[in-house]
C-alpha cells in the first residue's frame, strides 16, 4: 500500500540558484544532495541530485545535469506547478515577501476550498503555496469525483 509521497524530482538549471529559492526563499532546508556518475543503465553522467525537506518529511528534489539538452520554459499553471501547503498567516507573509523581494507574486486566489498565492522558480516552474480553508471535506469526495470524471469523458468531444 502507499503511505505517501517520498519526493517529486525536476530538473533544474543551476543547483545553486535553486537552493536559494527553496531553502533560502521558502524556507525548505537542504537535506541531502549527491552525485550521480554512472546511471543504473550504465550510461556515464554529471548529475547534481538535492533534496529540500518540507514539515511531514516528504521532499522535493532537483537533479542538475550540465551540459544534456533539456527545454526549460515558464510553464502555465495548467500545465505543470509544484503546491505546497501552508497555514493562512504563512501564506499572507509569503505573499509580503515575494512582493518586497520584486519576484512575480499572484494572488490570493479564492479556489472555495483553498486560498493560493503563485511564485516561479529560477527554473520557470510555478509554486502554489495554498492553504486549506476548511472545507475539504465536502470538496473531497470520491463519489461526486467519479460522477464529474464521468461527464467530462461524456462532453470532451465538445469542448475542442
């Protein structure tokens, strides 16, 4: 059975630039960090792997690699971005010191069961820092999720 996340891992442009904004910025300390030389297909590499530790012990982690091709670009938020959890006052605060540093800082969104501010990262990600405003419990139902994943497959022919 799964008991949860371990880690999320991305690529990132420089390892440094990313420790400052995840460590530094967001206050997730750098747990672990190693090299990598040889992968286990044999395939020599130059691979920089850094994990950032959050508060249940899950992590997020970056892998560096020099030199391989690889698109970063600034990704919509419907396409890819990283949500992490705070309380309602974290997030306020956050929101304070991403606008004083002069970093692209949206919202407060008002998503009914959760309120989210949005960043990018040095390597064009977007982070959502959300808190959860109570209503979980009647937004979190599997049951009213299979019934919305049912009509959508039903319409999806129409929305093209």
């Amino acid at each position: 059975m799964i008991k949860g996340l371990h880690h999320n891992a991305y690529r990132c442009r420089d390892s440094e630039q990313t420790r400052a904004f995840y460590e530094d910025f967001l206050g997730l300390p750098l747990m672990h960090a190693f090299e990598i030389k040889h992968t286990k297909s044999g395939r020599d590499s130059n691979v920089l792997h850094s994990f950032f530790q959050m508060e249940d012990g899950s992590f997020l982690a970056f892998f560096e690699e020099p030199g391989e091709p690889f698109e970063f670009k600034e990704q919509r938020d419907f396409d890819l971005h990283i949500a992490l959890e705070v309380n309602y006052v974290d997030l306020l605060a956050m929101k304070g010191k991403g606008e004083s540093a002069g970093m692209e800082t949206r919202g407060v969104s008002d998503h009914d069961f959760i309120h989210s501010i949005y960043f990018r990262d040095p390597n064009g990600y977007v982070i959502e820092l959300t808190a959860k405003t109570g209503s979980d419990d009647a937004t979190f139902n599997s049951t009213a999720a299979h019934a919305t994943l049912k009509n959508w497959q039903a319409g999806k022919a129409d929305k093209k």
